[in-house]
C-alpha cells in the first residue's frame, strides 16, 4: 500500500535489532486518516470472506482494528488481554506468547463469551516479525472452534520468519508493507 510506503520512509526509523518505530503515526501518535485508508484496504483484500469478528492484542492493535472494523460492517472487535485482571472471568481461552520487542514471555487471553464456534475471524495486527502474535491469536480462535479466516498487517518485516512460516500455513495473509533493509540499511519494500 504505497501510502503505508510512503508514510514509513518519511517518518519510519530503523533501529537496532532489526526494530522499526513508527510511533509518530502508528504506535504512540496515530494518524486517523491513514488507519482509514488502511480499514478499507483491509475490507477490500478480505472481502467476501464472511468475516463477522475482528481479532487482536493489546495495545497497538487495537485503534487499528477499531478503525477497520468500521469497514467490516461494524464487526465486533476483540483484543486478547495480556495480563489478568479482576475484570476478566476466569472462563478464558489462554496461551503464552514470546514478545520480540519485550524479548519476554507472557500469557493472552480471552474471555470465552467473545469468541466462539462459528465466527469467522480477521487478524489484525500493527507488526509481524516472528509470527508469535499472530500464531497466538490463532491458536485462541482454533480453542474456540471458530476460524481464522485471514491475518491483516500493516508492516511485516521481510528479514524475520512469521510472514513466511504463517503462509505456508495456508493462512491468507494480507501485510499492506513488506519492509526490507538493504545493504546500505536503509529500507525498501517487497511485494508478495
Ligand atoms: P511477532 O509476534 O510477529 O514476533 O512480533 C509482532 C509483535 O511485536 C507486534 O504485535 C508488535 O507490537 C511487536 N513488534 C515486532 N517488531 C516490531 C517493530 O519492528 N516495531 C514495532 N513498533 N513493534 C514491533
């Protein structure tokens, strides 16, 4: 999605340890307009698919689900909670997660009301690196007997393994910018 492109190139920094901080329009400021753009992208590539729920994990997924929801006929968004709380009931769908930029485990969870038999549902996530995230949340929704009818990113990375190991899956993947780094480190972008 050459807007994404665009917006990560003028603004993106590149940092150590293969780490991209877009926090200007993505993962501390977010720029609406853009997260627009990306819902109705998302509504396009998915289209058809009988999505009816929108998945994903605290904290940055979320404004970004929330905004493509809207282009989802208003789907119900549900975020896997990364740590527990009184509020939460303890009828919950679980599994421990590896954080790449925390470099640490923890444990997602849902709610059993809010995920079940039957719903079709959409990943949505701001990065994919390793695939942690997204194999997480899938393996919460094969808990619930629903379906992962497709993961949505916005910026995968190209040089970590998820974006690869998800596809051989047989899980349609949508990532609206595939950053790559080149020789010289600056970014560019593949297309797949
Ligand atoms: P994965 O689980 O695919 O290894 O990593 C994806 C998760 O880690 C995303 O939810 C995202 O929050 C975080 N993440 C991974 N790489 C980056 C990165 O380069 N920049 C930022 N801002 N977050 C990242």
């Amino acid at each position: 999605m050459k807007l994404l492109e665009d917006k990560i190139l003028e603004c993106g920094e590149l940092r150590e340890g293969g780490i991209l901080k877009v926090d200007s329009f993505l993962n501390h400021q977010i720029d609406i307009s853009l997260m627009q753009e990306i819902g109705k992208e998302l509504a396009s590539l998915f289209a058809g698919k009988g999505i009816n729920k929108i998945l994903t994990i605290e904290a940055s997924g979320i404004g970004i689900a929330c905004i493509a929801a809207q282009y989802f006929d208003n789907a119900p968004v549900v975020f896997a909670k990364k740590t527990e709380s009184l509020n939460l009931s303890g009828d919950v769908y679980s599994t421990d997660i590896h954080s790449y930029t925390k470099n640490k485990d923890y444990t997602a969870r849902i709610d059993k009301k809010y995920l079940t038999k039957g719903d079709k549902v959409l990943i949505i996530d701001d990065f994919l690196a390793n695939g942690e995230a997204a194999m997480g949340l899938m393996r919460l929704v094969s808990m619930a007997g629903a379906e992962t009818a497709g993961v949505g990113i916005c910026i995968e990375k190209a040089f970590q393994k998820g974006g690869d190991m998800i596809r051989s899956k047989g899980t349609e993947l949508h990532s609206l910018a595939i950053v790559d780094v080149k020789d010289d480190g600056t970014i560019s972008f593949l297309q797949k």
